[in-house]
C-alpha cells in the first residue's frame, strides 16, 4: 500500500475489518477484552504500526458537522483547527490576545482584594473559545448540502492537516464511503501525505487496479496480479498472459462492481411472463 487502498465488498466482512480499525485506534477496554486479552494490531506492507506518533482520521458519508462543530476529542474539525492555530503567521496575534487578556486581569484586579490571572494563551485555551460553522455564501449545516458536498469538506480538512502537519509520522484516514463519485476519486487521489483505507460497495476506473481489493471470502490484493496469474492458471483450463489476467480483472469489476443507475419502467419488459 502506497498512498490508498480501496476496498470493494459487498458484505458484511468490511464492517469487521472497520471495526477492527476502529478497536486499534481507541484508547477504551471493556471488561470482556481485558477479561479474554482481545486487542487489534495493523500491518501496513507487512509492518506493524504503532498508535503512537501516528494520526487516525476516520470518514463517513453519515459525517456530521452538528456533532464535529462541538470539538471533542474526535472531531476532525478540532484536528484542523490544532493544526491551523499552530501555524506560525498566527504567533503574533496569539501574543497578542496573550497580552490583552493580561492587561484585562491588571484592571479587573485594580483596587480589589479578589484578584485573578490568566495562565497565558496558547492555542489549546483559544479552541475552547471556538464556535465553527461553515459557510458558502450563508452560512449552512448538514441538512443543507449533498452527501458530495459533506464528504469533499471532510476531504478538504484533511487535505490542510496532511500539507501542515509535522508532529505525526504517518496519517491515516479509513472509512466507508459507497457509490464513489468522480469528483469525490479526484480529491483522494489529490491529497498527497496521507494513506487511505477506503471500503465501498463499486469499482470506478479511477480506482486504478493496482490500488484496489477484493474482499469475498478472503482478501484479494490486486497490487499483486502475479499471484492472482499464479492462482488463476491453477484452475483454468486456458492459458493467459498476465497483461491478460490484469484485463480481465479490470472487466470483471467493471461488470460487477460498476454502481449502475436502473430506470424499472424500461427494463420491466425483460421480465415479461409471457
């Protein structure tokens, strides 16, 4: 895996293997996996990763920015705006509220035997003072745009957090976005720093063959179309080539996997009882 990682599925296997993300990334142990000493682990290219000094984005077509705009701990929005208030062109005007609020402790504690301080400023304590929103000319929240729009912002801020970031060794964005626009492929395949793991229900030539899975009864890697060569020359009775083979993949999921619109009114008559 280089830079993303498609995988197509159309069962319940992928929502394991989410969960499985999901588990090695959170910090919670229940009873039952302490109890039975259950935890996660990921490979990447067959190398284990670590927790620590790693960023997990997780995205969603069911994103949120009702519950994102409350900056908990999971919010990709508070992960923007760390990244962005530690930017240095915003030093000075963080200085600058510092001294401010200093100079509004000096006279609220002029002639008072109740005095107070604040504790300096850093971007932390301003987060806090934060209420985010989006805006397009008026401002919106997610009942006002497509499940497009919600996706490609998401995509947006992680786009700024992987340009700006410099306290993390990799970061890794995994989710399951079905039915994937070219618009919405154009913008992965944009953002450079990052790795995705991205489960879907299609295939769409701008997947790229090479970055894509097949998750069935197992995984199937077509990054490596020699041994799916090696597998299929097993069982057929005909012999191909492996630019043949890579072909012949690529038809497959184009005929199987292709998110296809149906219009039943003209395609009732190829269900003709008569």
């Amino acid at each position: 895996m280089n830079h993303v990682k498609y995988i197509i599925s159309d069962s319940s296997m992928n929502y394991a293997m989410l969960q499985a993300i999901r588990l090695f990334t959170s910090k919670d142990k229940s009873e039952n996996r302490i109890e039975n000493n259950i935890s996660a682990k990921m490979l990447i290219n067959e190398k284990e990763i670590e927790l620590k000094n790693n960023m997990f984005i997780e995205i969603s077509e069911m994103y949120s920015l009702n519950e994102d705009k409350k900056l908990t701990t999971k919010s990709l929005m508070l992960k923007y705006l760390e990244i962005k208030l530690q930017n240095q062109e915003y030093f000075d005007t963080i200085s600058t509220i510092d001294i401010l609020l200093n100079s509004l402790s000096e006279e609220v504690n002029d002639e008072s035997m109740l005095k107070i301080m604040f504790n300096g400023t850093n971007y932390k304590q301003l987060i806090k003072m934060l209420s985010p929103y989006y805006e397009d000319e008026l401002q919106k929240d997610e009942f006002d745009l497509s499940r497009d729009e919600l996706i490609l912002f998401q995509l947006d801020l992680i786009e700024y957090i992987s340009n700006h970031n410099s306290k993390y060794d990799n970061i890794f964005v995994f989710g399951k976005l079905d039915n994937l626009s070219d618009k919405i492929l154009q913008k992965i395949n944009k953002i450079e720093n990052v790795k995705l793991i991205i489960f879907t229900n299609c295939y769409n030539d701008l997947m790229d063959v090479q970055n894509t899975s097949l998750l069935q009864d197992k995984i199937i890697d077509f990054a490596d179309m020699e041994q799916i060569y090696y597998d299929l020359s097993q069982k057929s009775l005909q012999t191909y080539t492996l630019q043949e083979v890579e072909q012949m993949t690529i038809n497959y999921l184009q005929q199987i996997y292709t998110h296809k619109t149906h219009d039943i009114y003209q395609e009732l008559d190829h269900f003709s009882i008569k």
